[in-house]
C-alpha cells in the first residue's frame, strides 16, 4: 500500500490554547507499508487537557514503533495486534488516574486511531472525536460519538475510569480516503461538504490535502466554531 496523506492542526479563533493533539506515522516493513494516525482532543473544561492529549499521542508512537513492529515480523494474528493496543490504553488510564490524584485534578481525553497495513485497517475510538471512510461517491461515519447531548463525554481516556476502546475493522481499497478529527473540525460542517471537498477521486497531491483540510478549518471558524481544529487525511493509492 501507498499513501497520501496530510494534516491540519489549528488553535482556533477564540481558544486561548490547543489541546489536541496528532499523529501521522508510517513505515516500510517487510510487510509492507503500516501507517498510524491518531487525533486526540483533551477536555477544554478539565485542567491540562493538552498534557492528555499530548502524552496519549506520544505513548501510541511509542506502541507503533516498539510492539506493532514487532508484532509484524512475528506474523502474529490481528486479534494480537488489537489485545496489545487495549492494554496499553488500559495502562495509560491508570497512568492519568495516577498523576490526577496526585494533582487532585480531573483530565482527559478523546481518541481516535486508526492503523492500515497490508489488505487491514483496524480503528480504535474513545470520546466524540470521529473517523470518516470516503470511497465511491459517499461517505461512512465509521465511529460513535461517545458524548450527551448536551456534549458531555460519556467515555475517553481519562481518569474517570477504565473504557475499552470501540473498535471496527476493515479492508483498504485503492482511492479510498480516511478522514479523523476532532469536533471542533465536523460540528459546524454537513456530511456533504466533508464529501464533496475531501473525495478521494479528486485529490492528486498532498498539497491538495492540506489546502482542503484548511478551506474546512477556515469556513467552520467563519460559521462560529471557537473550539481548536484538528485533521488528519488519509488516501489510498494502491
């Protein structure tokens, strides 16, 4: 598998910082070619929810690197892949819970991660940050936003207790597009506009990636959005 692939990363018009955080890795293994992505958004209303998102993005780099490497030369299974992410994820609730009581403080945050290699995607998810599969002319929400009505997360990486990842799987096809983001990037944009601007079929480049995620940025600003920003856009090219 080849990809193209680009970012957009925004505070904002009106945060007073950014506590999302991204991630957008890839390697070439006997294999094949694995890619990681990653969006995480820290809760804006808890104290430090940059240092969640942060630590979060920068423990699942850790993970690719080390364990899904070596996952990979050993042949294993996917559900092997999936059992070692759920217990990092595990261990890093336990961590956050560890360092919030000791700063008697609340904090956490979203996440969303998906993995391609070979002929598998797997996607990992926790919170209201979405993933996006765009092919054929429509496009397919492939998360469940973990939150109530009124926006208040229900499940995330945090230290409010132990969640298990929703998780989905899948087989890349060729000019197929992955989207992930955060909600200041969907809440203000319609299905069709996300569609219409990031289809697959008319992306050639990667400047055009980060040039579309930013039109997208830029018009939810404009429409009222005051929360960060944040994308990740993955295609498929063979």
């Amino acid at each position: 598998m080849e990809y193209l692939t680009g970012v957009y990363w925004c505070r904002g018009s009106a945060a007073k910082s950014n506590q999302d955080a991204l991630l957008l890795q890839q390697v070439l293994t006997r294999r094949g070619r694995a890619l990681i992505a990653a969006v995480c958004d820290g809760m804006g209303g808890l104290s430090r929810g940059e240092m969640a998102s942060g630590y979060v993005t920068e423990r699942l780099l850790e993970w690719f690197y080390t364990e899904f490497l070596q996952i990979l030369r050993k042949k294993k299974r996917i559900w092997v892949i999936r059992r070692s992410l759920d217990r990092l994820v595990f261990h890093m609730q336990q961590q956050i819970r560890r360092y919030a009581g000791q700063e008697e403080i609340s904090l956490g945050t979203t996440m969303t991660v998906l993995m391609v290699w070979e002929k598998v995607w797997l996607l990992w998810h926790l919170g209201d940050s979405r993933a996006y599969r765009l092919r054929r002319g429509r496009m397919e929400q492939l998360t469940t936003d973990h939150a109530q009505s009124a926006g208040k997360l229900t499940k995330c990486v945090g230290s409010f207790g132990d969640f298990v990842p929703e998780h989905t799987m899948g087989v890349p096809g060729a000019g197929e597009g992955f989207l992930l983001c955060t909600d200041g990037f969907w809440r203000r944009i319609e299905g069709r506009e996300l569609q219409d601007v990031l289809a697959p079929d008319q992306i050639k480049e990667e400047t055009q990636i980060e040039r579309r995620l930013k039109e997208i940025g830029e018009a939810c600003m404009k429409r009222g959005e005051r929360d960060n920003l944040s994308a990740v856009y993955i295609k498929v090219c063979k």
